[in-house]
C-alpha cells in the first residue's frame, strides 16, 4: 500500500500545469498499470520526460521501455514536437547522432526562435557534426554572454559564424571589440 502511495505521490508531483491534481489522477485511471513500474524507474522516466519536454501523456509508453530505448522516444518526440521536425526531416539529418542533435538545437535555441533552429539544421547539416558540436556551444554563450552585458553582436549569417575556423571568427568580431573598447573608452574618459 504505501509503495502504491508512493507511485501515485510521483505522478501527480510530476505534473506541472495548473490543474496537476486533476491531470494526474486522470493519468493513472487512464493508465493503472504505472502502479506496477518501480518507484525509481518511474522517477527517472519523468526526469527524462521534463528535460525532453516530452507530453507526459506517453508516460505509459516511455516507463515501461529500457532507458536507452525511453531515452530516443523521448528525443524524438522534442525534435518532432517542439522543433516541428517532420519523421521525413529527421531521416535527412539522422546522420548526426540524435544526442548530438539535440544539444545542438538546445544551444541554439537561446540565441533563435525554435522555428530558425530548425530550419538553420535543415539547411545546414555541417552544423550537426559532432565535432562542431563544441565549437558551436562555446560561441553560441558568448553571444549570449555579449548579449547580457549590453554589447549584442549580431553576425550577418549565424551558421556561417558558427563553423568558421578560429582565426576568421576573431578576424570578423575583432572590429566590433574594437569599437566596443573606443566607446568604453570615451564614456570613462567623459566621466573624469
């Protein structure tokens, strides 16, 4: 019984809308057999879930599958749900691994709208190299990091920006550091 309890405890605290309560006992009348998935297997599933932002209505589905198998479900149901990715796009871009995809498309999704993120992949499949995957991260933050400290840099093609090599990506933000420090420069010097 109190294992039972403990089951039901985790679906209705892993809902998160307004009406949780409600939302979670539906869940488990609709889906009594989540009663007989061990407690912690349910709790990483839903872990899972949240950070897939996966719809908790395939909870059934995803906890009764190995966790590399929950794992893909779960990816697959981000790229085609939250980026629109059609089942046809995916195969186009199913080169890259989808771990790797995905983490691409997370650090892009700071900088652009979900719908630019998915069309920049589409059109440009160098992006999901794991390899780039690095690099694209790191500049992805500074341009957030740039953005935060009231200098934001907008490049003319963001794809390109990404996967130039070093010394043309120093070359191409150089002119605006420059301008940066020059402005700085005249604001200290107007404040003596």
């Amino acid at each position: 019984r109190r294992r039972i309890l403990d089951t039901l405890d985790c679906i209705l605290s892993s809902q998160t809308n307004s009406d949780s309560t409600a939302a979670g006992w539906h869940l488990i009348r609709e889906q009594p057999r989540l009663l007989l998935v061990p407690l912690s297997k349910l709790v990483t599933r839903f872990e899972l879930m949240r950070e897939t932002e996966c719809d908790v209505s395939v909870i059934s589905d995803v906890a009764f599958m190995p966790m590399a198998d929950a794992k893909q479900f779960c990816t697959i149901h981000y790229l085609e749900h939250q980026l629109g990715f059609t089942p046809g796009e995916l195969r186009k871009v199913s080169a890259a691994s989808l771990d790797t995809i995905v983490s691409i498309a997370r650090s892009l999704e700071s900088i652009s709208p979900k719908d630019t993120v998915r069309s920049m992949l589409l059109e440009t499949p160098s992006l999901l190299t794991k390899g780039n995957s690095r690099k694209i991260c790191q500049r992805v933050r500074l341009l957030c990091h740039l953005d935060s400290v009231g200098l934001p840099y907008k490049p003319g093609n963001l794809s390109d920006f990404l996967l130039q090599p070093h010394q043309a990506f120093v070359k191409e933000l150089m002119p605006t550091a420059l301008a940066w420090i020059a402005i700085n420069s005249n604001e200290d010097d107007l404040m003596l």
